[in-house]
C-alpha cells in the first residue's frame, strides 16, 4: 500500500522550517508545502509551477515569514527536497493535482503518471477560463 500523499508533502515540507516539530504559522505552512509540490513535480519530470508569485503573498501577508525557515533560497530548499523525494520515494510517480491545507490538515489529490518514465520532462499549461 502506497504512503499517503499528504504524509509525505507534510514530511517534505517540515524538512524546510526552523523548528519542524513546531507549528508554523499559516503562510510558512503552506509556503513550505507549495515548495515541497514544486520539488515532487520537478524531481517526477513535470514543471508546471510559477511558484514565486504564490510566494510573494505569503511574505506580503506575512513580512517575517522567512525566519520560519531554515533559508531563504527557494531553489536550493527545492533542490534539496528533490534529493530526499528521489533517495526515500524513488519508484513513486504520482502526479499531484492539488496540493494545500484545509481547517489545519494537509489535503493532497494526485493521479498516477501519464508514463512512468520519469526521464521524460512534461511541461504542463495552466489555462484561465474565464
């Protein structure tokens, strides 16, 4: 039975803060878990997210959000992420579709790949309807 979702954007995404075990305030909360999204698509062949506007919320909601984390280079944080997904969660693919926190828990829907091969890079679009 695979690990559920949720469980390891929650593991990934305390690798990120200070104080792991603490409760981070809401924008670190889900600063970090856009992160640790960022990190499995990249490290599944996906690059679908144009993370840094959905960032600069948070630091506007929250000014003093970075000191919630343990650095402030989002790529480097992503790059790390990415090592732990492909050391500890090698053979799993699934795609995240969303990721984000409901009343205080951590709420992930995901499919399973289009391929599983994950040397092939998909770039997805994202389209506003209106």
């Amino acid at each position: 039975m695979a690990i559920k979702m949720s469980d390891i954007m929650k593991e990934m995404a305390q690798k990120l803060l200070k104080r792991p075990r603490a409760e981070p305030s809401a924008e670190a909360a889900h600063a970090a878990l856009l992160l640790a999204n960022v990190a499995w698509d990249r490290a599944t062949g996906i690059e679908s997210h144009d993370y840094l506007s959905v960032l600069k919320v948070f630091e506007d909601s929250l000014p003093t959000l970075w000191k919630e984390f343990k650095s402030r280079d989002c790529e480097k944080m992503i790059e790390k992420l990415i090592r732990f997904k492909k050391k500890k969660y090698p053979n799993d693919f699934r795609r995240i579709t969303v990721c984000g926190m409901r009343e205080g828990n951590v709420r992930v829907e995901w499919t399973e790949p289009l391929k599983r091969n994950p040397g092939v890079q998909v770039k997805e679009k994202f389209v506003v309807l209106s």
